[in-house]
C-alpha cells in the first residue's frame, strides 16, 4: 500500500475507531503489526518478549480510544511506543534478574527504521514534486531534460538522438531550465 494510501486509510479506521468501531482497531493493528514486528526484531531477538510489547502497545492505543485523534502520525507513535516498551522491560528484567547484561543479546541495525521511512517519504515527495514540474515542459524539452540528466547522455548523443543540431540542443535545455526554476518559485 503507498504511502499517502496506508496515512488516508488509517486516519479513516481511526476516525471509525474513536467512533467505537473495533471492526477498525483490528484492521489498524492488521496494517501495523507486522512493521512493529521487523522494526522490533532490529531491538530484540526475543520474539516472545516483543510479540507481548507489540500486544501492550496495541492495548494502550485500545485503551485510551478516545486520546487517538490528536496523533498525526499512528506509524511512528506506534514505533516509539514500541521501543519505550521493549526498553521498559529490559529495564524491569535488568532490575529483576540474576544475570549480568552482558548476557542479553542486543542487536542493532547499521539502518535506522525511522530514518529510512521519512527519508523514503521525503524522496516520494520530491519524486512527486519534480513531476509536476516536468509537466510544465514541453515534450522536447522533456526529453532532452530527461536525456541529459536522467540517461546523463552527453549533448552529442542527445543531438543524435532528438535529430537536432547542437546549439538547438543547448537551446531547448536552457528555455527548459528556465520553465522549471519558473515554476518551482
């Protein structure tokens, strides 16, 4: 599901949600349950451990059902509640056991989950941005735009290619450039 679809959704089994609908609790906790796992498992190897701090992240959203419409973001609410969980019981088990922590693996990513989810966001807006801004281009400036920067085929290839001298080549860049910086202010 894309991005803006998987944020529509959910602000509408929300919204049902808060309404008292548990029909869309299960279907957000369908949506969510298998990032906060992958996410989770980045944390722990305990699955048993994380499967029960994914459960009590749910049951807290569950519980305070009337709250929920002030979060913006459910993916990354659920995220950090989910880590504040696991780290609460690694404390709590930390305080309560005999062993020493050395003797709990802890796994950790060379990628952060979060960072990667808004850096894919943020590229998707850009990717979104320079489409519209494409649009403005006529389809000969779009191609050599596209040719040059994209293919990143030299100005030759590009004349060859589009069946145009050089300097009309050089041309068709420029007027195109100034659309875009038009456009883009």
């Amino acid at each position: 599901m894309a991005n803006n679809q998987l944020k529509a959704r959910t602000r509408e089994l929300i919204t049902e949600f808060c309404a008292g609908n548990d029909h869309a609790f299960a279907q957000l906790y369908d949506l969510y349950v298998q990032m906060l796992f992958n996410y989770g498992s980045k944390i722990t190897q305990d699955q048993e451990l994380l499967k029960d701090c994914i459960h009590d992240v749910f049951m807290k959203v569950y519980n305070k059902r009337g709250d929920k419409n002030t979060i913006n973001n459910l993916g990354s609410y659920l995220l950090i509640s989910l880590k504040n969980r696991l780290f609460d019981e690694f404390r709590r088990q930390t305080f309560t056991s005999e062993d020493a922590i050395e003797d709990y693996e802890f796994r950790c990513s060379t990628s952060d989950v979060e960072n990667d989810y808004l850096y894919a966001e943020k590229e998707q807006m850009q990717s979104a941005k320079v489409a519209h801004l494409m649009k403005n281009l006529t389809r000969r400036q779009r191609q050599a735009i596209t040719l040059y920067y994209l293919e990143q085929r030299k100005y030759e290839e590009i004349c060859q290619i589009m069946q145009m001298n050089y300097h009309s080549v050089r041309n068709l860049m420029h007027r195109g450039m100034l659309k875009l910086r038009e456009a883009a202010i």
